[in-house]
C-alpha cells in the first residue's frame, strides 16, 4: 500500500510517498482502506520530532483520523461488516491507503457525507465535545469562549455551542475568520488586542464565561481566569502560543475556578473507545440531520501533504485541512 513517510524529523520535505506491506487485523480489529484523512498539529510536531507516536501506532507515518471503507475482519469482529463507510481516530497511521484499527474505535458515516467532509469531523469533533460537555459540562443558557475559531476544533466547538444552547463567544487573529464562525453560530467574535480579550468577554457577557476551550495557551489562560465568571470552567487542549505563562493564583481562589487539560491521543484505548462511543450517540445523530457540518478548508490528493502541512503551518485556513487517499 502506498503511504506518506516521515523520512526524518524537520520541514515538509522530509515527508515522502512509500510503500509499505497491507496490515492484517487482529483479534476485535478491522481493516478499513482509507479514502480521506485530514492534518492535524499533532501530525506536524510528530514531523518535528516532538510528538512521538503511542507504540501501538507506525511510528512514522502520521494521521489521527480516517473515512473509508471497511475492507477485512479479524476474528470476533460484530459491529461491523465489509464494504461499511466508516469514520473514527487512530493512534497514527491515517496518512495511508489502509489502516487496521479497532471496531469500537470506528463510527457509521452518515448518509450523504462524502469521505472528504467524514475525514474532516472525527478528531474535530470528537475532541470538543469530549472537552466542553464530557468534561467541561457545557450547559444550555451558559456562554461559552472558544479561542482560534478558525480551526478545526475551534469550528466544531462553535458549533456545538450553538446546539446545546449557549452563548458563543470566539476569538480569532483576523476579523474575516470570525465572519466565518457566525455563520456557524458564533454569537459574538473578538480580535484579541495583543494578548488580552477579558473586557471584551465581559462587555459579551457581564457576568463572564462559563467554559472556556482554550487552544492557544500560553498568555491567554491568565487572561481566560480575567474572563471567566465565578465556578468558571477552563479546558486547556491546545498550546500554540507556548507551554508556559504566568497565573493569577489569586483569582483561581477568588473564582473558585476549574483549570484542566486534556489529551486524546495518549490515553488508553478503553479510555478512547468510550469517548469514541459518546460521540456515536450524541454527535453523530447531528451530522446525520445537518445540525452539525464538516468544516473543510481545501482537500490536497495523499502525494500532496507537504503542501497541506504548509498550508496548515501558514494558520490562514479555515477549518480542516483534508488529504484524499
């Protein structure tokens, strides 16, 4: 099968198209051939060196996410059958033509959804529900603050404000990308002046955010505790703006604030099959009736994804980056 190699660490040009021998599934385990998988910044720090793989991933080749069809069954195989369209998240290994994954961690396409728009919902959407309702409990009539709405959790988490009833506010570095997200259903946008957007949180709303899904880090969290209101929320998932900052311990007490991170990639695969579960349940039924889309900035063929990780690297799109297998 044909797949896109990390060759060695660096720049785009260290990925390159290989060949590589068709995995076999295993035990509960199915092989799906990929027909689209979408760039994620995990699979960018994976290029540089500073994401490795988990060890029951390739550790070279990248990809957290897939749509295809399912092509082989490993023995005790129940859910699905061959020639299911499939979507979910792996460990790696999405940048290929087949990849061999567990059952549970599959999810049915919707009817409808082409394997391009399938390929850009999974990690997406899977990461802001599991943060802003799974672990942030998200509530009808709360506000939430999603920063870097431009991006493909920061337009899933928009949305998905909007079908629980909350109050939107999102952050962007250029106005046209808030302009975007209204569409969406982003009720209020703000263009962060340097680093600080508390006032303009409160001017939104008086009494502050309730949840706060914070992908950028850095300076931002001490300004989210400015945002927030009292038994605030933060869930931290992103760290653009860097690892380190300095915090007002004191509104932490003051605010009786929640301050926590969250991964997907690295927990156990229990851990990932029942996330993977709660977005059947609860996620899925809404793509099915259109209350949530796929938000897909431009498609690049599997040979192509240097220019996709360029593109990714310039911050200028708008939703997922997808690569057609």
């Amino acid at each position: 099968m044909r797949a896109i190699a990390i060759t060695r660490f660096g720049g785009p040009e260290v990925l390159a198209i290989v060949e590589r021998p068709l995995p076999e599934p295993s035990r509960g385990e199915v092989r799906v051939r990929v027909r689209a998988t979408a760039i994620n910044r995990a699979d960018v720090l994976q290029r540089m060196g500073a994401y490795p793989a988990p060890v029951d991933a390739p550790p070279d080749i990248p990809g957290l996410e897939i749509a295809g069809e399912v092509e082989a069954l490993g023995p005790g195989v129940q859910r699905l059958a061959i020639g299911d369209r499939v979507f979910g998240i792996v460990g790696g290994g999405g940048y290929a033509e087949a990849v061999v994954t567990h059952e549970r961690a599959l999810a049915m396409i919707p009817q409808g959804l082409s394997f391009e728009d399938a390929a850009a919902v999974p990690e997406a959407f899977i990461t802001a529900h599991d943060a802003i309702v799974g672990q942030a409990g998200l509530a009808g009539g709360e506000s939430l603050l999603v920063h870097a709405v431009g991006s493909g959790v920061g337009t899933a988490a928009v949305q998905l404000g909007r079908a629980l009833g909350a109050f939107v506010i999102g952050t962007a570095r250029t106005a046209d990308k808030l302009e975007r997200a209204k569409a969406l259903g982003l009720d209020v946008g703000i263009v962060p002046e340097g680093d600080t957007f508390a006032a303009a949180v409160k001017r939104a709303d008086p009494a502050g955010a309730a949840v706060v899904l914070e992908l950028v880090g850095g300076k931002y969290v001490d300004e989210d505790l400015r945002a927030i209101r009292v038994l605030g929320r933060i869930v931290l998932v992103g760290l653009l703006a860097g690892a380190r900052g300095e915090l007002d311990l004191g509104l932490v007490l003051r605010k009786r604030a929640r301050l926590f991170g969250t991964v997907l990639r690295a927990r156990p695969l229990e851990d990932k099959l029942a996330v993977m579960r709660t977005f059947e349940t609860q996620v899925v039924p809404l793509l099915a009736r259109g209350k949530l889309v796929p938000v897909v900035d431009q498609v690049f063929a599997l040979e192509d994804a240097a220019q996709a990780h360029i593109r990714m690297a310039s911050n200028a799109g708008f939703g997922k980056i997808v690569l057609r297998v």
